[in-house]
C-alpha cells in the first residue's frame, strides 16, 4: 500500500506534507495548546484536519492559513468546520497577521509546520510578537533544541538568539516519525514560544542586533575580539564583561544585544 496516501489525498513533498495520523499524539497537542471558546486561534497548515477538528470543536470560530489549493477546498467543505473556519488559501510566510487581530484578543497561533520552510516563518512570525499570546509548533527535533539551547551548546545559534528575544520557549512533547502519514525521516518536537509582553534585553536597532548575532554565528571559530574588528575594541567588550578571547558563540542574548545599543549609540550603521 502506498504510504503517501491519506484520506484519499496524496501528500505533497513541496508543501512539507506530513499528516498526523496518532490519536495520542494529537490529544496531547491540543491539550498543550488548551484552547478556549472566543480565543483568537489561527492554525498554519490545518492540511487534513488533524489539529483543526479537535481544536475547532472547542470554540465557534477560528482562522486556518493553507497553501494547498485541494487541501483549502476540502476544508471549505467539512461538515463540522465549515461554518467555524475563516480560511485564507495562501502562503503563511506573506501573510500579514495583523489583520486579524482583534482588540484585547491576541493570536493564539499553532501548527504542524511544513519543515521546509519553518526557520524562515518563525522569523517572519517574530516580526508580529505584539500581537501573538502564544504559539505551539510541530518542527523536527533539531529545532525545538536549537529554539531552547544555551550559549557554548552546538545548538545554539542565531535561531536560538532571535527566539529567546522575542520569545520565552518551552519544549512540550517529543514525537516520533510513526505518528505521521508519510513518516518524516526525523524526529519531531512540539514547542510552546510565548512572546513577552516587556523584552526583557529590548535593543534599539533591530538592524544592529541582527548584524552582531549573523556576524556571531557566521564565524564561529574566531575570537569575539577578532569577530567584531573595527567595530568593538577589546576594552569596549570588556565593560560589557565579555572577554575579547572568547568564542561569540559564548556570548549571552544580554551580552549581543548590549553591543547592537553601543553601535546604535556609537556608529553609523
Ligand atoms: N496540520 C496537518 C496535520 O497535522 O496533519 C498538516 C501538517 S503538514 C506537516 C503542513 C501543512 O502546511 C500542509 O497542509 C501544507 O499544505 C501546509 N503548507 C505548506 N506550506 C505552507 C505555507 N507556506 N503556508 C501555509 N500552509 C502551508
């Protein structure tokens, strides 16, 4: 039998198609993301409906982003969600999410990604961190440990940065390739991020902060002195209590972030 099949639809590899298809599993997702009648839900890539039945069967109305034009159509005829379901068919990573933000009524946005493309929707979900109450993701294992990770890890990186940035992260539920149709060929984790309300280390230039960590992680081997020459001399990275012969890998979100505000303060950009 082919494996690539589900519910009469064949699975897409382009669109990172991978349904889940455990009970279990399923019930443990909804039970993390514990959705409430007049919450403002907003699902990327209901595909099936593995997540969107059980999730939309607690509450009257939710919004679903799919890019799958078959898939979108399914959806406008399901017998439980149709009425419940605001679906715009189009890609998660153009959509403007401010447009369904309602007031005193933040995103509560959830997911089983498409792995393809889940590192640049984060970042792109990142910009509307105003907005979001939280967000619970299906991603391969890797990235839940990245998201989580802490300076001096082989995980940590400038995903894990911008992330804990914007966001408290808190690894849910491990899931193995069995519980999809068809089955990944890695391991899978459900993450919570919760955006803070106040940053805790607010920079003031995005632009310098996201120089100071790409040049970080992109040269990883050099010293932070060396890393950031002609920018940060040895004694300016000292007042920060950064040693200048450590790696930048090393280097706290405190620690990046308290370079961006002296550039923003100290140089053009
Ligand atoms: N939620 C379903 C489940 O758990 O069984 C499907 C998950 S599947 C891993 C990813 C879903 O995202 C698919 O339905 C796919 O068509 C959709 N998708 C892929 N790229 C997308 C994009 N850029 N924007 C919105 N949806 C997308």
């Amino acid at each position: 039998m082919r494996n690539d099949v589900h519910m009469g639809h064949k699975a897409r590899k382009r669109f990172g198609q991978n349904f889940l298809n455990d009970p279990y599993i399923i019930d443990g997702i909804v039970s993390a993301i514990n959705p409430l009648p007049g919450q403002n839900l907003v699902e990327i890539g209901p595909g099936l409906g593995a997540l969107t039945e059980p999730v939309g069967r607690e509450v009257d109305k939710m919004t679903v982003i799919e890019l799958d034009r078959d898939l979108a159509e399914r959806l406008r005829h399901h017998p439980e969600l149709a009425k419940k379901l605001t679906i715009h068919e189009g890609d998660a990573m153009r959509f403007d999410f401010t447009q369904l933000v309602q007031e005193g009524n933040k995103l509560r946005i959830f997911g089983n990604l498409p792995y393809n493309i889940s590192t640049p929707l984060m970042f792109h979900l990142f910009e509307f961190h105003k907005d979001v109450q939280d967000m619970h993701f299906m991603l391969q294992k890797e990235v839940v440990k990245r998201l989580a990770a802490g300076p001096g890890t082989k995980a940590y990186g400038r995903l894990t940065v911008m992330a804990q940035y914007f966001c408290k992260v808190v690894p849910v539920l491990e899931v193995p390739p069995t519980a999809f149709v068809p089955p990944p060929k890695v391991d899978s984790a459900v993450v919570r991020l919760v955006p803070y309300e106040t940053l805790p280390h607010p920079t003031t230039n995005m632009k310098w902060l996201d120089r100071v960590v790409r040049e970080g992680f992109n040269q990883r081997r050099k010293t932070v002195r060396n890393c950031y020459k002609g920018l940060l001399e040895a004694e300016q990275l000292e007042e920060f209590g950064i040693n200048p012969t450590m790696r930048p890998e090393n280097l706290t979100l405190e620690q990046f972030v308290k370079m961006a505000n002296w550039l923003d303060a100290n140089h053009e950009a």
